[in-house]
C-alpha cells in the first residue's frame, strides 16, 4: 500500500503516548442460551506490541447478567494455532476473585442494548508475551473462558450473521497478520494446572468468541484508535460476498495496520461499528465508549447511508451529531477524526439516490472537506470509491456483489489509503 501525505491544514497532532493498548475486534453479538452451558470458548489474538499485563473485555446484555467460571490466559509463539504454551497460562481473577465451576461469578445485569452493551472487565492480569517461532511478528494471546453447567444465557462477541469470512481471521485471509481465531468445545478447557490447559483440536462455531475485546500494558507506545460508525466502517461481509470485506477489516483498521510498527510506534485499532446504525444511534454508542476506554484517537463517521445526508434535514442531523461527538472527544482528551460520508448504490455502479438527493450528500461532504481550513481533521474517503457525477455512486468493482452498500476488499483498501496518510502524519510529528 502506498501512503501519502494527507491534504488540509497541518493542525496539531501531538499526542501523549502511552502504553496501554486495547484491541476490541467487535461490539456486535449474539445471546446465546442453552449453547453456552459446559462450553469453552477459546481465542487466540495477535496484539500490535509486546505485553507485560492484559486485561480482558466482556460484552454484557443480559437482564439477568450471566455466569462465567474458569478463566484463563497464556501466550503463544504461534507454532499451535489453538493451545497456548505449555506452562504459560495463568487463572483471571475478577475483582480479586477466581471464579470455578463450583462458585462462578455473575457479571450483573446490563443497562444497556444489543447495540449499546454493557461492558466488563477482568482484573488487569501480569503475563508476558513471548517471540513468534513461526515467522510472524505480532505477539500471540491465548484467551478461554468456560460457562459452567448453571449457566443460562450468556452474551458473545458475534463477528457475522453468516458464514461469509467466517474463519478468514483464522486462515490465510487473516489481513496483515492480526489473527483473532476462535473455537467452542464441550467441556471445561480453561482450568489451569501447573500453568497449563488441557489441549483442545479444532471444533465448532469458529464465530463466537467469549470476550469482544483486551487492554494490555505494552513494552513500546501504543495509540488506541477507535472506530465508530454503521457496518461500512466495521467492513461488514455480506452473505452474498464471496472472499470479500473480512468482518472487521474496515478500511480504519486496514490504516492501522499500514502504519502501525512494533519496533517504533504500535496503532492499535478498536472496532466499534454496528450494522445497520444511524448516526444518532452510533453517537449514543459513542458516549458510552469513549469516557470507557479514552482513545488517543476516534475516527467518526460523520454521515451514514443508514440516515442519510439527503435532505437539509438530514445534513443537519448528522452535523449535530458530529458536532456532539467532536465535543465528547474533547472532554476525554481524544484527537477526533471525522470521516465522510459514501455513496450508497442499489447495483453496481447505479446510485441508490437521485441527482436532488445526491446533491445534498456531494454538498455535505464537500462542507466537511473545508473545515480542514478551520483545524478539523477531515479525511475524505468517499472519494477513493466514487465514480463521479450527479448522482454519484459508488465505482464498479468496489462493492459487494448482492450488497452493493458496502465496500468489497478493494473498496476498504482504496478508502484506507487516506486514513493511513493522516495516521502517518500524527505518527510522524511523534516520533
């Protein structure tokens, strides 16, 4: 991928660097009820620098809360592509409690929504990863957590409502190396014993994992990068797609990827796009998360073919929202980023809108481009896959077959080039 220097005024991008990444790969997820019960869940996760400490990160949207029992974590030099290291694992205590089989713990019930959710943590846990003895760089963590037999319902980390990439992040597809690979297996697999698990083999549901996401103390600097927008800023693989859009390599965290480098300057990419989202209820989502977990970094979609900036009523929605969030950024010491709003096509290469229609779109977009002159960072991607005109939609090629909405690999890439030159230019003045 070819970077380049980003256009628009050049405003501050001095950060305060840190050490803390966090990596959630999806908020999206599923209610499981009686499959959950006398399962583990197991993950393996590449992070962007080495570690000392992690902590774990649970999705909750349960009225009753749910159980969870044995919880462990270990590393792995990537030789195994499920079990970690023998001797390397540890078990995670909550609040400075273990959970077992016989005294689980219950994370307490959720305030908020399936696209809202409760989030939990574990304690923040001394591990420390190890070099790759595959070829691989990234430093490997091996995460399972077992639901004991009293369990009931239970929320988890859903990467896609098909089998459309499914196992991508797991196999060759897996973009840039950033592995989360998931299994479910009956039984408890997650009880340690002189720092190690009992071996597992593949198995079923590689689509579910038990946590969204983990915090961890790095050896290096880290910049937390959070995504917030509708399913094209998640990269959302469509059921139609074939090889195409790995769920959750959205063109945000390909720019991530582009630019982030264990040896200097970690970025690590939190994705929390939601399918099918209108800005307002992705700004919602937003206040929730960005006091949470403060961002160095939020890229915000500023329009959303979910509400569409069609109308004046329209642009004005979505300007209110940006302006909130560009607020709620400030007050948690976030650089805020705003992204524009696509195209929206009904087949490939016909625009979904009309000219009228467009053209409110095309003028809202190019009134977000000029406030780089008044120190917004602004990055246009809408531009990287339109094909031009009134209407504008999107270029032929670039989006999914069957789902012509959403970018397809070429589409995330093109639109990903613009984000990675803006992220070079903020790494850049911090070296």
């Amino acid at each position: 991928m070819k970077i380049i220097p980003a256009a628009g005024a050049d405003s501050p991008r001095k950060l305060q660097l840190n050490n803390i990444g966090t990596r959630i790969f999806t908020v999206m997820n599923a209610s499981y009820t009686t499959s959950v019960a006398n399962r583990t869940f197991t993950s393996q996760i590449a992070l962007e620098q080495h570690f000392d400490a992690v902590q774990l990160i649970y999705l909750n949207v349960e009225s009753s809360g749910f159980q969870i029992a044995e919880v462990s974590i270990g590393v792995s030099d990537g030789t195994d592509l499920v079990n970690p290291v023998a001797g390397s694992c540890i078990p995670v205590t909550f609040n400075g409690v273990t959970p077992t089989t016989a005294a689980p713990i219950t994370l307490p019930a959720s305030t908020g929504t399936s696209a809202d959710p409760d989030f939990y943590f574990s304690d923040m846990m001394k591990l420390s990863s190890i070099p790759r003895a595959d070829g691989g760089t990234l430093p490997l963590l091996n995460v399972r957590t077992y639901f004991p037999p009293t369990s009931g319902s239970a929320t988890v980390a859903s990467f896609n409502y098909s089998s459309a990439g499914s196992d991508a992040w797991g196999g060759a597809l897996t973009p840039g190396g950033r592995t989360w690979r998931n299994r479910r297996t009956t039984g408890n697999f997650a009880t340690v014993t002189a720092g190690s698990v009992p071996n597992l083999t593949d198995s079923t549901d590689h689509l579910h994992s038990g946590i969204c996401g983990v915090r961890y103390l790095a050896r290096g600097s880290v910049v937390g990068v959070m995504v917030i927008g509708d399913s094209t800023r998640h990269g959302m693989a469509s059921a139609a797609g074939v090889g195409v859009a790995v769920m959750g390599a959205g063109a945000e965290l390909r720019a991530c990827h582009a630019v982030s480098d264990i040896n200097s300057i970690a970025f690590q990419g939190a994705a929390c796009g939601y399918s099918a989202q209108t800005i307002s209820q992705y700004y919602t989502r937003a206040v929730r998360l960005i006091p949470l977990f403060k961002p160095d970094i939020v890229l915000f979609e500023a329009g959303s073919q979910n509400s569409a900036s069609t109308t004046q009523a329209g642009i004005d929605s979505s300007s209110y929202y940006t302006a909130l969030t560009q607020k709620l950024c400030k007050d948690n010491g976030s650089l805020c980023i705003l992204t524009n709003e696509l195209a929206r096509n009904s087949a490939d290469g016909v625009s979904y809108y009309t000219a009228g229609q467009d053209a409110f779109r095309q003028a809202y977009n190019a009134e977000l481009i000029s406030r780089r002159n008044k120190g917004i960072l602004v990055v246009d991607v809408a531009s990287t896959i339109s094909a031009g005109g009134s209407p504008a939609p999107n270029k032929i090629g670039y989006t999914e077959s069957g789902n012509w909405s959403h970018p397809n690999d070429i589409g995330y890439d093109a639109m990903s080039i613009p984000i990675a030159a803006e992220l070079l230019r903020i790494k850049n003045a911090n070296l």
